[in-house]
C-alpha cells in the first residue's frame, strides 16, 4: 500500500469509524460469542500472498465486530469509563504517522517536552501543589504512563529502593534482600488489584487497611498497624491511597493519613485513576485535599477525561526517586543533552523503555474542548448518574449501596446474593446495557457508571426501564416458584 | 467535534499524514532544537475555551515538527528499525475508533480472540515449536506486550516465582525473601538494558556472561558461572538469551545454551527483538535452532515486520508460568467464562492490567503483505546492509566491526575513540542523516541500521557519501593539526 492509496483506504476507514461510532447504539452492547469462535472463521495460517484490502474490511464486519463489547456504546454502564473523542482519536492517527519512538530526549524532543508541559497544564487544571510541576526547576514532574497499574508499580519499587538506601546509611552491614524481607506495603481493602500486583511484584509484603462506613481508610486504622508492624521489627515503607476506589468510589482520607506517611517515612501513592479526573472541577478539589504530603500521585485521562486510552498521568515530587532506581544508559542510548538537568529522557521514569507519541492527546483534547468543556463533560455524567440514583431509589425493590459521589452508582435488589446475580445474569444474556458487579461488605452489588460520551437522559431511561422489567420478570418467577412451594 | 466534524477532519489527518510521509526525506532527520525549546512556544495553561482545530493543526507545523526526530525518515539509521507501514496505520485508526480495553476476555472477546489466533499465525511464520502455539491446546501460548522490556520482565519475575515454589517443595521452612536473595540470573555481556533493569525490578542478582569472538554467550561460560555460583549456595534460575545483541545483532547459541538451561532448572528467555522478526526467512531460522529449549521468546514485530509500536509478541511454553504469578480475580473482572480453559484473560500475562486492540495491526499487514511479501521486506533490509558493508569495505579508512548478518552494519575509523566520537558529532550536527554509537570491546563504534520501509539503494550511497566527506574533513584537519605540530 502507498501513500496513494493509504489516502483513499485512510478516508474510507475515518467513514467507517464515524459510522460505527454514530450507529453505536444500535448494536448488541455486549456480544453474543461463545468462546473460541473467531478461530474458526478464519484461515489457520497467515497467507502467502497479499490479500485485498476489501477482503480485510469485509472481515472486520464478518469476525471482528460480532465479538466486540462496545465500549463506546451509550448502553455500556461497565467498569469505569473510558472516554475518548474524536480530537483523541485524530491525534492518535498523527502519532501513527509520525511513528515516533520516545525514550530519550533525542530520540525525539517533541515528544519529551510536549509530555512534560502537557503534565504541568494538567497539574494546573487539578491545582497540584507547584512541587509536582515541572515548571518551576524543582525537583518534581510529570510522566505519561501506560495505565495506573505501571504507575503504582513504578511507585511502590521507588519507594523499595528509597527505604533499602535509608536503612543501608544507618545499618550498612544489612543486605538489601534483608531489608525487603522486612519491608510492609499499605493499601485499602477496597484499592484496586493492581496494587497487591505490584507488592507481588515488588517481592514485599502488602496489608490490606480495613475501611469505615463510608469504605475510607482511616488515619486511626492505618497509624494502629503500622505501630503493630514496627513493633514486630518489620519496615512500613510504602501507602497506597486511593481516591475514587474501584467497586464504590469511595476515598481514602488523605489529609488525616498524610501527615501520618510523612511522619513514618512512609511512601505514600495516590492512585485516584478514574476519580481524580474529576478534581479539575472545583466542587470535586476538596476531596484531593492533603495531595500535598504524597510522594507520588495518579489519574487516568483515559478514563474520565475524553482522552484514549492507554494514558495515566502521574506525578513525582522528586522525580530523582523514580530516575535514580532504574537508571541505565549503555552507549547507544547516550545523548549530549543527557544529565544536564534540561532535559528529560522518560525511559527511566516507567517499565518500558519506549513510548508512543501520547502527548498529542492531551494537547489535542485540552485544547479543542477547553478546561470549561472537559468541566462540563464531567459534570454532566456526575449529574446523568445523580439521575439513575433518583430512579433507583423511586423503586422499593432496590437499594442504593454507597454515596453517589461521581458517576458511579452502586444499587442491589433487596434480597439475596443470588437473586442479583441472577438479575445481572439476565442483563447480560440480554446485551442490551453491560454492567459488572462488585461486592461490597461481602454482599454482591452491581455497578452502574455513566461511561460513553454519547450518553444521554434518555439512555439511563431506558437502562433502567429495562432493569425494572428483567427485575419484575425474576421477582415474580420467584413469586410464583415460593406460591407453588407453600 | 461531532461526527460530521471528524469526518472532515479525519481525512484532511490522512492526507497530512499521507504528505508527511511522502515528504519526509526532504526533512531534517535529527532535529536542530535546543532543550527546552518547545516550552516557550505555546501558553503555559490549557485554555479556558475551546480553540479551533485549525490553530491546533497550525500548531503541529510549528511547535511539533522542528522538534521532530523522524524516525521514519529514510535518512533514519539508528537505533534499530521501526517498522511502521499504512496497514498498520489503518489499523491503530480502527483500534482507535472502537476505543476498547481488553484485559479479560469478556471485555471484549474479539480482542482477546483474535491475539491468540494472530500469535499463533506468526509463530506458524517463524516455525516454532508446537509446544508454543495455543491452537494444539497444550499449555502454550502467545501474547502481545508493549515492549521487549516487559516481556523479559515478565519472564524473569514467572521465573522467580517458580522456583521459589520449586525450592520450597524440597524445603518448606525456607522463606520466600531468603530464596529470593539466593537467585541469580545470567544474561550476555552484551543484552540489551533491560535485562538488567528487569533484575533490579525482580530484587535479584544477575550476572553478565562474557562472549566468545563473536559477541556470542557459549555453553562452557554459562556452565562454569553455574556450577561457581551454585558451589556458593546460590540458586541459578533465569538465563535471557539474546538473538540479536543491540549493539552489534550478535547470537548467542541457544542451541548448546538451552540444554545446560533444561538441566540445570534455569528458565531460559530469548530475547530476539529485532532479529527475530527475520526467522520468517528460512535463510535466517537457523540461528533460532534451540529454542525448542526455551521456556519463553519474544520479539518485536515493530522492530521489523512493518507493524507500528508498540508490538512485542512473546510466547510461552507453560502459560501458567506467566498467569500463576499473578493471577488476582476481583469481582468486577469476573466472567462466566473464566476458568473454563476455553478463553484467554490476557491481563493476568503482563505488567498492565488494560490493553489496546493491538492484534488487528498484526491482522492487517499480515494480510496486506502475505509473508513473501514481508520476508522480501526484510531481505531487501539486509541486501542494502550488505550494500553499505561493501561500501566501508572499500575505503581503508574505515573498518568493519562486527559480522554483518541482518540490517546492521558497525564500523568506525580506523584511529582513535575521540575521532570516531568527533565524526559521530559532525554527522549528528549535520542533521542529514542520524546514527547512534555503541562500545565493541570498549572500542566506541558507529551503528548503521537500515531502517526504513523507504529507504532505497541511492539513500545507502549518499549517507556513505555524507560520512565520507565528514570524516575526510576531520581527518584533513587532524592532518593540519598535527602538521602544525610537528
């Protein structure tokens, strides 16, 4: 293919994914497929010879889109949102065509410096202390990661070998194996798998702080097990905190639970992936309050912020913990910039060495919806979500199971375990809305997250409007099952 | 922007995309940009409003590109090849365009399904072992990973955790922190960075083994570092194998390296990034004889088989290895599939829980090449490497480094590392063409990789051309210089 023809097949596709985006809604949201069913519509092996570009195309529509979860669909309520726009998706394709790869400076200083402004208008939008900015020459500064996950790793190891450094100056006859056999990680019940991934990981050892009511650690809680853990010899050295937690959106205290890290040397992380997005609007910054005693802080843009996915911002107050861990530079990596303090090679700031373009989303989207549009945008889920909770609870049959604070609404039928699981059974065989579980205090609850850009008033409607007729259709086979019983 | 909008604008992307690649070559390749350049260029806030997309685009002239390394041009020699191609291309756009996370296969079927069919397909191309591919249902298995870096990271820490498991069968009291401080791996003198970074990541020793006249890892120079390190009570356990060395494409032999491996426990990783993409040539499978030893391979199809970056496709023989490891099921990822054997849930095979559509990159240019089509890529590659050998051969100034085997070609000139490192200067000054440098023996070398999908006969002679007239200049006023001298 050449540029001639990409030119043709390139507007073709761009048709093709304003069509598929614009007809979204009337597809099955979540697919009809059992398992192992792509296999056999196509050939075992690659072909020999090139095949026609048609032929790919019609096979997109023949094997691909039958088995996709439409994650951009107006009925899709699952996991949390991932927002993406068309400015994204444009400036993804430039990435494309520019096919950079970002690891040092050199090897292209757009993308290093573009990634390092974009990190600081970020950090301005959500009022990060100015220790997290790259502007002013601190010490501190943003990175793009590829998903929150790889940030709270790259956190925690940070933190590994910041503590093994710390205890080695007053003990050097300790052996770093030694040290990290003692080392204790910290994170909520409720945090995201990611984290105890990363103690895995990381080779430490991870406990799991017990929440309130409201599904927040504490200050109390965490100070009593890391006094318990001190006193049996172990090392606390690392916090996970979490804002906007995965099953509930529930947040971690963090200006009661700051002071407590920065007073026992303790790492702490703020993975606010989906809930920090929302922190550019000012009614939501209280709850980002005490960011300032972090070492390390991240949201996703992918998730809430109408920017593609992979991109999770993170933000280091002394990036040198993050650089100083992992720093390697054999010849062919070696620049004449490298180490002067002007620039930044962010090959030592994650796991992977090289990186795409992924700056020019953030540029894209921030400039072509403006702080005030992404604002709105949010607002309007928050306010789409506050709407499904009125619904839920205008309905005796249905509870609502924790505080409706973003776009997330956790509900249940009052009853059993079983009988939601059988209702999200149904929703499911359905394929009309996705939505998935979580279990809350042990009882199993369902999410329901605004997600797509495209969703309105009328789709929550309609979602719950069709959760209400499978709801009435189970509880009257119940009903009918318990007459027939008694 | 709406639809309509995107419509427009998509394809006015296309067709920028489209000239810049057309053009490229009049580029600069290495940008003539100072550090810190672009901070200046542009506000030091996102807006309040929206912008116009024509200013953002204007924007891209004159911000972006002066600041561009253009990795794609044909005057692009460093590094090694970054092989992007319109397919591909097409295929981010669709990837972009459904805008899916898969981690479990629920989250989207088709992308699970289809990366397991399309791993399978390319280890079909590059005749693997059966004991690899997922069709047999065996235990084996591909998956796709961002980077060559996480696929040895992955090997390393599956590795750690099997043989923790494997010594505390014979030795339950042991703990896991001191079995860990025990472990040693090996990789060549030689690997890539990575290698070592994944150890400090994993909290092990690793041990780099000298190579032979070749740049090659031999059998009796691992055995002896084995039995050394075990007659010491350490536990050897992970040995990454390198096809391809970054900097000169030097082998190990796997072949005698994967039985001491087998028999000694010691997981052994290949790591063939970029040369392996060119074991689809039967003129090239060779070198990969012995992986039938191997417990994990990757490489990088972004490296060499015109797919864009990120792709890193990596193989297993047990792929519990890789999902025992860290396996966690929390509610919200659960599906009524898993378990069941018939589906894969690739978040439990990588660092990253979330992943792009990456698969449909490989779908496309598999189709749109067939594989003669990309072994004639990789041919022509290596035709014109050989072509440039030729050329430094011919000038007795110059010396050849290193065999040249596949795109690379390592040379210098004869004289001291200064000279050589004053050359490199002036070319990198120049801007006309870019290379990096590598240490052969501790002797500073210049790597010259063909890299581009456009790069033709004439490109090869006039680089040649350019270095010559360089390094006559520079020798000229050596010659000056040490005339005055004298």
């Amino acid at each position: 293919m050449d540029a001639a023809e990409f030119r043709r097949r390139g507007k073709e596709m761009v048709d093709f994914v304003a069509d598929y985006q614009e007809n979204i809604e009337h597809r099955r949201v979540y697919p009809d497929v059992e398992p192992g069913y792509l296999r056999s519509m196509i050939p075992s092996e690659a072909p020999l010879e090139p095949e026609s570009y048609e032929d790919v195309l019609r096979d997109v529509d023949r094997v691909i889109m039958p088995g996709v979860t439409h994650w951009l669909s107006p009925h899709f309520y699952a996991y949390y949102a991932n927002s993406t726009s068309f400015p994204s998706i444009l400036a993804d394709l430039l990435s494309s065509g520019i096919g950079t790869i970002g690891f040092t400076w050199a090897a292209n200083p757009a993308c290093s410096e573009l990634e390092t402004v974009m990190l600081d208008w970020l950090g301005k939008m959500l009022q990060l202390p100015e220790d997290f900015l790259s502007e002013t020459q601190g010490q501190g500064g943003g990175v793009i990661q590829g998903t929150a996950s790889e940030a709270t790793l790259m956190a925690l190891l940070s933190a590994r070998l910041k503590t093994v450094k710390c205890v080695q100056e007053s003990d050097p006859q300790r052996s770093e194996a030694d040290i990290i056999s003692k080392l204790i990680a910290y994170t909520s019940e409720e945090a995201h798998s990611s984290v105890e991934k990363a103690s895995i990981i990381g080779g430490v050892v991870i406990r799991m702080v017990p929440t309130d009511e409201h599904f927040s650690v504490r200050a109390e809680t965490l100070e009593k097990m890391v006094a318990e853990d001190k006193a049996t010899g172990y090392i606390p050295f690392f916090f996970c905190a979490t804002l906007g937690t995965t099953p509930c959106c529930a947040f971690d205290k963090i200006d009661e639970l700051g002071p407590i890290c920065n007073a026992e040397n303790i790492w702490m992380h703020i993975d606010a992936a989906y809930a920090g997005c929302a922190f550019i609007c000012p009614e939501f910054r209280p709850l980002l309050n005490g960011v300032e005693f972090a070492d390390s802080f991240s949201i996703n843009p992918n998730k809430f912020l109408l920017v593609g996915f992979d991109c999770s911002a993170m933000w280091v107050k002394k990036s040198a913990d993050l650089t100083r861990a992992f720093q390697m530079d054999p010849e062919y990596l070696k620049h004449e910039h490298q180490g002067s303090g002007l620039v930044k090679d962010y090959m030592h700031w994650g796991i992977p060495m090289a990186r795409r373009f992924r700056s020019l989303k953030l540029w894209f989207v921030f400039r072509m919806y403006g702080l005030r549009g992404l604002q709105a945008f949010i607002r309007k889920h928050v306010e789409l979500a506050k709407t499904f909770e009125n619904l839920v609870r205008g309905d005796n049959n249905f509870e609502i199971c924790a505080e409706v604070v973003m776009g997330l609404v956790c509900f249940r039928l009052k009853g059993s375990d079983e009988l939601n699981k059988a209702l999200l059974k149904q929703i499911t065989r359905t394929g009309k809305i996705y939505l998935v579980p979580c279990k809350l205090r042990g009882r199993f609850v369902l999410r329901f997250v605004v997600c797509g850009r495209t969703t309105e008033l009328r789709h929550i409607q309609e979602a719950w409007k069709h959760i209400t007729e499978l709801s009435s259709e189970l509880l009257q086979n119940l009903f009918d099952h318990e007459g027939k019983e008694n």
